[in-house]
C-alpha cells in the first residue's frame, strides 16, 4: 500500500497481517514495514550496485511502534538517511556495506587486562571497539559462554584464536562478504577441514551482532559458500595394529603420554579428557570408586567405572601425584591437550609403523570393536557419552551403568588377550 505519511498518521497504522509493507509517497521504494506485533520499521528496497537482486534495507523504528531495537528514527529523520542513502547508491555504495571507518585515535581501545580470563589468551592485544574483533569478544563472552556446553564453548575459542583473527582490526560495518572469502580461502590453505567451522563462529557472531549491537544489520557469511567437501574420518585399528601399539606404550619416552593412550584405548574416553583428568576427579558413589569426566562435551555429568587397565593407569598416577592435582600435565586454557602429547604421536606412529594414527583413533577403535564383541548399539554409544538423538534423548533417561561395566570388562579382556597373543609371537 501507498500513501503520504505524516507523524499524526504513523502511530494509528495497524495490520492484522504478519508483515505489510507501507510505501511513503515522498520516499520512492522506501516506508514502513508493519508487523502484527506492533513493530514499524523503516525500510528501503533497492537493487545493490551491479546486482540483479533486490534487496532491503532497514534504518530503524518508529518511536510509535512496539519497542524493538535501540535505534528510532521519526518521520523527518527517516526521510533524512533515505536521502543520504540514495546518494550512496548513486555513487555506487550499497547501503548495507558502506564503510563505516575506525579512527585508531580516537576509537577506544579495550586492554586485555579488562578483559574476561578465558578471552585474555584470544585478544592478547585487547579490542578496539567497532572491530570485527569486538563483536567476536561480545558474542563468545554474553552469548556463548552461556548458550554452549563448555566443551562447545571452548572449540568456538579456539576456533576464534586459530582462524579468525586477521579479522580482528576490521571495522564490523565494514566487513562484507569478500572480506569472509579472504579470510576463508586463507583457513582453507592452512587447515581445509577447519573452514566450515571457523565459518560458523564468525556466522553466529554476526547474528548475535544483528540482534544485539547498533548498525550490524547483515551476516556477510550468509551469501558465502565453503567450497571444500567434508572428510570423514574413519581410521580405526585392526587386532595385530592394536597389539602393536600396546606393544609400543612400555618403549615410549615419555610414559605419562604413554599412560594417556593406554587410558583412550581402554575407557574409550576423549583424548582431552584423558589428558586433562584430575585426581579430584576420582570420586567414591555408592561405595564404588568412580571416573567423574570434567567438562563432558555434552555438558551432562558422566561416570566411568574403574575397570581393568584404566584402573591400573589412574590409581599408579594418583601415587606418583600424592593423590591431588593433574594426573600428567597442566593443560592451559583454550587447548585441548598438551603439547607433550602432540609431540609423542610422532614417537608413537615411529614406533609401531602405523601411519597417521591419531589419539581420536584408540576412541573410534574402541567403539567398533565392542560392537564386533556382541555390545548393542545403545550401550556402545553410552560408552562413548554420545548425546542420544532428540526424542530419545528426551524419555530414555537411562544410563546403562551396570552395562556399560559389563562392556569395559569385556573389552579389556580382548585387550589382554591381544597383549598376551604379541608376547607369545614374540
């Protein structure tokens, strides 16, 4: 609909429909959007210089309408950007990406000192305000931190220090999405498998930004495709590679990593999670002496019975550290485990001669040999702590404690039965 609007006339408009559209007569292409709700918000349909698709601006709202975001503009000063706008695509700027400079003098600049401990290590240099940078540090610190599991939180940390950070200096207004291609084709030349993810972070951020910070009204990743194919990671070990890496532990040089692999290999926990375990984490429930995983990825309390190898490992560790703190290293905060043990997956490839086996492998390895032992698809994907899918995950509430013991035993029989076939050969 069409009409000359005047400020005695916006606040009587209403729409019984979701969203109507009302043209301002001295405002070609441009008015009020209505909603049901309430909101009036003014908007502006233009093509994008050298583009073929219309798109849609919005300035702000109507002081009149229901009350949304922080920005409200009355009819004059609506009238007033609809000029300053059409100018700007006159000159060939679209409205959307048009530079918005930060003045490193004047721009205020936020030390890392200010900082929450956990960003400190990500923004060593601070944020300067209206900074890519800025946004990253707002969503991870009032968004994420609360709406992800703490695992979860923690990737998107990492992912944030490892891969986003030539953003961080470039004025937010003025990040569009030829700046999100750079900066994904630079993540693909260095990690491919990383770039979806890296990608996601910066995309949730600027979501958050448009709901959330003054003057981001678009997702610049929106518009941008990753072009590198997922890989799936399938590599799990046979029998005799199993015999051999468990060969290999007792040769290792650093038997605190050794320990480690031997931990993976036999709860079938993650890498970070047996890195990172605590003699605090040893608890006693129900008279029985059990794992309580920190910071499960899942963010819901796990326990893992102390069975066969795994109990050997755990209880020589907490002797060797008098019963308190880290039972191998202090992992810093943001990593997923120590540089230690990065550094033996070389040592121990060497001394197997198993090619390109990785921590996460032991895990996957577990899981698909317990299912050859006869274990159901349940309790395997209990061992593991997988979230169970929606429905059941919302009325199957069980456990499965007494099987998931049952499948440990089971697997670490096999184990020794490997271990002891090895010995005999040799």
């Amino acid at each position: 609909m069409k009409m000359r609007l005047t400020e005695a006339r916006i606040p009587s408009l209403r729409t019984a429909k979701p969203q109507e559209d009302v043209f301002h007569a001295a405002t070609p292409g441009a008015g009020l959007r209505l909603s049901r709700d309430g909101r009036k918000t003014w908007f502006l349909l233009y093509y994008a210089p050298g583009s073929t698709h219309k798109r849609r601006y919005y300035f702000g709202e109507h002081p009149s309408g229901r009350l949304g975001q922080a920005r409200y503009l009355s009819l004059k000063d609506f009238e007033r950007e609809y000029s300053m706008a059409r100018g700007d695509l006159a000159r060939g700027i679209d409205p959307q990406l048009k530079t918005v400079a930060v003045d490193p003098e004047t721009a205020k600049l936020i030390p890392s000192s200010l900082l929450p401990e956990d960003l400190k290590k990500i923004f060593p240099e601070g944020i300067v305000e209206g900074t890519v940078g800025a946004l990253l540090a707002d969503y991870l610190q009032h968004h994420a931190a609360s709406h992800l599991t703490p695992r979860g939180y923690l990737n998107y940390r990492q992912l944030t220090r490892s891969y986003l950070t030539p953003s961080f200096k470039i004025p937010v207004l003025q990040f569009g999405e030829d700046d999100v291609r750079t900066l994904l084709s630079q993540i693909t030349r260095r990690a491919p498998q990383a770039v979806r993810h890296a990608k996601n972070v910066l995309s949730c951020a600027f979501a958050y930004g448009k709901e959330h910070i003054q003057g981001v009204r678009l997702n610049p990743c929106q518009g941008v495709k990753v072009t590198v194919p997922k890989v799936k990671r399938d590599r799990w070990l046979t029998d005799s590679e199993i015999a051999k890496v468990l060969e290999a532990l007792p040769r290792m040089k650093s038997q605190k990593a050794a320990d480690i692999y031997l931990l993976i290999l036999a709860s079938l926990c993650r890498p970070g999670e047996a890195a990172g375990i605590k003699a605090e984490d040893i608890i006693t429930l129900n008279g029985e002496r059990v794992w309580k995983v920190a910071e499960p990825k899942n963010g819901k309390d796990f326990l893992i019975a102390l069975e066969g190898p795994l109990q050997e490992v755990i209880e020589r560790r907490i002797a060797q550290t008098n019963g308190t703190g880290p039972l191998f290293w202090k992992i810093t905060p943001g990593d997923d485990y120590p540089r230690q043990l990065k550094d033996a997956n070389r040592e121990l490839r060497e001394l197997t001669s198993l090619k390109d086996i990785r921590p996460h492998d032991l895990r996957r390895t577990g899981r698909t040999h317990v299912s050859g032992l006869g274990v159901r698809d349940e309790v395997g994907e209990a061992l593991l702590n997988h979230a169970k899918e929606t429905v059941n995950g919302t009325y199957n509430l069980y456990s499965y404690w007494p099987e998931r013991k049952d499948a440990l035993r089971l697997w670490h029989w096999k184990l020794a039965t490997l271990q002891g076939r090895r010995r005999e050969a040799a």
